[in-house]
C-alpha cells in the first residue's frame, strides 16, 4: 500500500467504489430501502477496499457514502480525518443531522450476520425507527463482480494454480492426510494465501481448507460443506482426520485460495502410484459435469437447472448414490465466491438464482464412493455476457502424480 | 474417538455433563430464566464435548437436556438415533410438547451472537412468546473451569510450551516475520494445533496468531486485540507485514494453543544477536507485572484492581506511553481463555468482573517502543481455590536465541 493511501478509508478509487454503491443502491431501491447503516468487516471491505472498525452510511439520495470509525482505530491515528471519529453508534444520528440528513424511515441493517443485540442497540440509536434488512441487497450485489473485482479472482486462480501444480513436490512416502496438508498449507502461505477462510453462515467453520483420502471422506461432517471427513478432533469435526496416505489411493485437495481478499475454489485429486480404471472413470465424470455446466453457463439460466444437468449426468452414470457425498449429501453442486467461499448464486435444486454475467461460481461435482473415496474436480469460472465462461482455475484436471 | 461414541452426542460422560449444566442453570436462574434453546458452535461444545448442527433444550426443571439435530448430520447418518432429528427448527415445539413440556415463558436464546433473523425466525416458532438473553448466562458458566477443562488447557499449555522451545530451530538468517510465521504454523500444526482460532465478539478476525517485528509493531490495526500490525493486505490488517527480521531487534511470537478445542494462550520475545539494555529492561517489567499480577490472583479479587496494578507499575518505569501499545492502545491486559481466546474475566480498568477459582485467565503486559518494536511476554494461568495460580504457559520468559 502507498503510504498516502495508509489512513485514506475509500482504497477502490472514485470510479470503482462509486460501480460498488450503485449496485447496491440497484437492490435497495428493489427493495424499498432508502438508506443503510453497514457495518460487517466482508461488506466494509467490499465498499471501500479495506477493513476497518466502525460503520459506512449509505443513501439513496447521496453520492458519496458517510463513513463513521471507532476508534482506537488505524484509520484516526495519523490525524488524517476520516468523516467522522466515533467511540460509539449512538453518537451517528446526531452527526447525521447535522448534515441535514434525518432518519425517518427504516433503516437497513444487515439483519442475517448483526447479532439481535446489535440490531437492538442499533435500532434504539435511530429512536426505534424499525429497520429493513440489507443484507440480501448486499448478497446480491456481491454476486456481480466488478471487472475490479475479477482481476483480483483471475490474480487468485494463478497463484492457486502455481500451488497446486507444486504440491507433488512436498507429498512423502507414508504421509498422513493432515502432514500432507500442512506443507500444502504452507506452499500456499509462502505463495502469499492470507489463510483467513472467510465463510457466510453462522457456525461454518473450516480451517485453510480439506484434503480426503480413503475411508474418511465418507465420514459425514455437521457444516453444510461439499464434502466431510471426521477431522482431528470433536470441535472441528471436518476434513483430514490422520489417515495414512496409501499407494494407489485418490487424495482430494480443497485448499484456501485466499489470496488478496478475494478466494477462487479449486479442487484437484493427486495419487501415488496408479488410479483404478473405476476411479479414472469417475473423475473423468466429474470434469465431464463441470464442462457441461459451464457450457450451460449463461446470463439468464436458471442456476437450478446446472444442477439438474449436473443430477442428471451423476443418474446417467449409474452414480446418483454417489453424488455430492454418499453416507449424507451436500444439497449443491456450486455456488458463488468473492470476498466469502458461499456467496450468490447457489447451484442447487431449489435455487432460484438466475446466472448473470459477472457471477463468478465454483462447480464442485463430486462422488464418495466406498472403497475409493472422494473423487471430483472443482473449478472457478466468470460468467461471460457473450460466449463461454472463463475458468479461473488451471492446473491439470486428471490424476496429478505424487511420485 | 472410540468408534462407539462416534454418534453419540454427549462426549463429556454423565458426570461432567452435569457440572457444566449445573453452572448454566445457576446463572439462568440468577437471571430469571427457566429454559433455553442453545444453539452456536462454541456452546454446543461446551455442553456436549462435540460440535453438532443442531440445538440444546436446557430446562430449570429437567435434569437432562434435549437434543435436536439437523439433518444431514453426522450423528444420525447411522441410524443411532439422538433425542430428535429435524429438518428445521420450526418443529421442535411439537417435540416438546409430545414430552410434556410446554413453551410459556420467554425462553433463551443467544441474543449476543445468533443473527437478527434467526432470532425472529426462532421466537415465532413458539408463538411470538419473547426471547430472554442466555449469552451473558453462557459466558459466565464458561468463564470458570472444570477440572476436565482444566486438564485439557494443562495439555495445551505443554504443546504450545514445546513449540516455543523449538521456535528457534526454524528461523533463518534473512526472514521476513510472515515467513517466520508460516514455519511457526507448520511447527504448530505438526505438533496437533488445530489452526481454528475462535474468537468472540463481531468482526474479530486473525489468522494462528501474529509476529511482529520492528516498527510494524507500531501499526495500529482495527481488531480489538492487545497488539497490532499492518497485515499483508488490506483486507486483514492485523499483524505480520513482510518487514524482515533485523539481527539485534526483537521478534514478537503470540501464536494458535488451540490443540483440542481449549486453548492456551502465550506470548514470548525472541531475537537473533543480542537485545538492547532496554529492550532487556522492557521485558523484564512484562514479567515482573506478571508475577506481580500472578500474586493477586485469588478468588474475590476484582479484575479491575489487576489491570490498575499493571498500568501502575507501567506509569512508575516511565512506560505508561508504551503500555499495551503506542500510537493506539488497547483498553485491557489480561482476558480470559478456553473454548475462545476472549473469555471472561475481562482485565480491564471498567471490568466488574470478580475473579473466581476456576478462571483461566491470560495475562499479556506487553509494550510497543518507538526504535524498539513490540516487548511483552504473556502467560495463562488458572485461578486456585487457595494459593498460587498454576501457570500453563512454560516457555522462557527472556529474550529466546535465534541463532
């Protein structure tokens, strides 16, 4: 970071903060919300290209947002003003009338992630004005990426991919799923991989990623995760749980592409030794899934279709009881990523998600199957205005050796 | 796990399930709660030794709580059937109701962390009846330890204790802090460290820890934590920033002690060549304050006498600029630690917390010096009935060779 640009709140530039706000104000007018009050860390960043601690006040009727920082803060520490210093939300309306702006109608809040005691301050501040709910505005505003926005996620797919490729180079004989995942963990972090996993959803929790071999990938996990394992311990019951490596056995890496902010989803299957005709097979009929949904990928398809698509091909294969896990069963085959790993659209059955171009989205069409274990690829792709998606994720799609 | 209690839910046995049940309806009856729904992550850990999706029926008037887990979950896929499996939580009043037990007073919720919505989708599946605040009920029960509690925070301490001795062996000549760190981590994770880091309270965000160095030290960052730094980006402004460790200038080293859940929480100096007289100076009254602090640890005393204990010996060295940071500052000293790396007590000047045997409390007098980085040492240690507190954290507490 320039040191100028060290206490300046909007990092994005003019133009690109000001492309941010519009689709936000977009949804908020969709919604009937006049102005917000936002206040996350994954939205903060997402609307000024940085984290800091306080609250960003967003109208209709402005241009400009209003920020109000806590301090102690990074940000007021030089003296180099942001609009306004504030040791608590109380003090906002007062500071928002005099400028002439008067909260009288509902104000948006991020009622899915603020706590119910925060919203209740926060609504007590505003003198028990009700308010609105902007977190689904700011979901899907997310959804869309800036060209801003790609460029970092095509910055993150290279450098995931420059991992990936690398990974043979730290397996040894006799490893353990979890020894393998740490010098995997640390290839990526040398790489530059910030490590934070940033997840939507309450108790979703995952640290750096998830490699699977043998019997535990069909070890079910409680977080809504593609795939399972037991993990190391009952308070993290997901992921890698000791398992040795053996030869000839399929080892699926799901590894934190986190990277500058925003984190591409990539997922690659290594062996040692030689891979079963079966599971060749299989793999091949998940590269084959993610080619035929990405050929689906257009503005204006329903996400719920690639799904079906996705169901479909698995039932074809004689894999339905396979598919997305076999003891239990992940209820998507993709989703969006960005700032967060779970973001819009979902490809699930339900979804009512419509494909729009600027979604960037992980397909992830996997199989459990007993006796082999976790197979699948996952790729990272931004849907095109015109033509075929782009695929942010690059390295080999076949078995990739360990010896 | 032993493959028999893989699908049972409570893990802690009979006996020790009660004791913490006992501490919750203490404190709910204190505040005028009969019954709760529990349902976060850390919480769920807490009363079961496991993490589940799902929720805890807690009752005043039942000895047993009930369970209600959501499907796919790990604990039904077998077919050993926990108290419930449901889909949403939308059906567990009928469950209650078919054993008798009928919704009529405000029951509680964690209203501190459960989102907006879900709190509103919850208080209208028992009929619009008012949700009482269980988080202050929950906290409080955690913040005194049980023996079993206590002896997984001792394992702790003794890994977390053996990584720091071995600290050493993976500097090299020339290293930045971030790749300091990263070998750090691998140490960390091949010794069984977890990586989760929990932490409560919105926003709060780090990855396994943070090592400073040099005038990054003197970076404040918008995370309520006792230390600072730049970060590597923009979207994580807390520690590490790529500054290169400089022969003769302190490292500070405060990493992940989460190894089974619980975790430790230790801060130590290392340097390659020698410290300055001052910086010697500097560490030693970290210490010093700590043992001074140790020696007041016994039930009944207020968190807050530790805390003005430590910014007076702080003000009597001439260091009351420099204590618990520099350009910012932060507002405590000490905290608690277990499930979270912010627990109860809360060693603050405005605390009203009272210490009690059981506490496991981590003390971190630590300074950021202009020329000299970030010095300061900290150390967990649990409240004893009578006595001396035990310390958990056994590393050497003076400047630690590199070379």
């Amino acid at each position: 970071m320039e040191a100028k640009d060290k206490f300046k709140i909007n990092l994005l530039g003019a133009e690109e903060q000001a492309r941010r706000l519009g689709k936000l104000k977009g949804q908020m007018a969709a919604a009937g919300i006049s102005h917000a009050l936002v206040r996350g860390n994954v939205n903060i960043y997402y609307l000024t290209g940085r984290v800091f601690r306080g609250f960003i006040y967003v109208s209709a009727a402005m241009e400009q947002p209003y920020y109000f920082v806590r301090e102690p803060n990074h940000l007021v520490s030089d003296g180099v003003a942001p609009d306004s210093h504030i040791r608590k939300p109380e003090e906002i309306p007062a500071l928002l009338e005099a400028r002439g702006i008067k909260v009288d109608s509902a104000i948006g809040l991020e009622l899915d992630t603020l706590s119910y005691s925060e919203v209740l301050r926060l609504t007590a501040c505003f003198g028990q004005q009700p308010s609105a709910n902007i977190s689904p505005c700011l979901r899907r505003a997310r959804a869309v990426k800036t060209d801003a926005e790609i460029a970092k996620l095509r910055c993150d797919g290279e450098k995931q991919t420059l991992v990936y490729e690398r990974i043979p180079h730290c397996f040894r004989d006799g490893m353990s799923d979890v020894e393998f995942q740490i010098e995997i963990e640390r290839l990526s972090r040398l790489e530059g991989c910030l490590g934070q996993f940033r997840v939507a959803g309450p108790d979703m929790e995952l640290f750096m990623g998830n490699v699977l071999t043998g019997r535990n990938a069909d070890t079910p996990s409680p977080y809504d995760f593609a795939m399972g394992g037991e993990g190391l311990d009952p308070s993290l019951p997901v992921g890698a749980s000791g398992e040795i490596i053996h030869e000839n056995a399929p080892v699926m890496v799901d590894v934190n592409g986190n990277y500058n902010g925003y984190m591409t989803d990539m997922t690659r299957m290594y062996i040692e030794g030689e891979p079963s005709v079966k599971a060749v097979e299989v793999l091949e009929l998940s590269a084959s899934i993610c080619r035929a949904l990405a050929d689906m990928m257009h503005p204006g398809v329903p996400a719920a279709d690639l799904y079906n698509k996705a169901l479909q091909m698995a039932t074809d294969a004689g894999m339905a009881d396979f598919f997305m896990g076999h003891r239990s069963h992940a209820g998507f085959v993709g989703h969006g990523v960005g700032i967060e790993i779970n973001e819009l659209p979902v490809i699930a059955p339900r979804s009512r998600d419509i494909l729009a171009a600027g979604n960037v989205i992980a397909l992830e069409p996997k199989f459990v199957v007993p006796g082999l274990g976790a197979i699948g690829i996952e790729n990272t792709y931004v849907v095109a205005a015109d033509g075929a998606p782009e695929v942010l994720t690059k390295a080999p799609e076949n078995f990739i050796r360990l010896d």
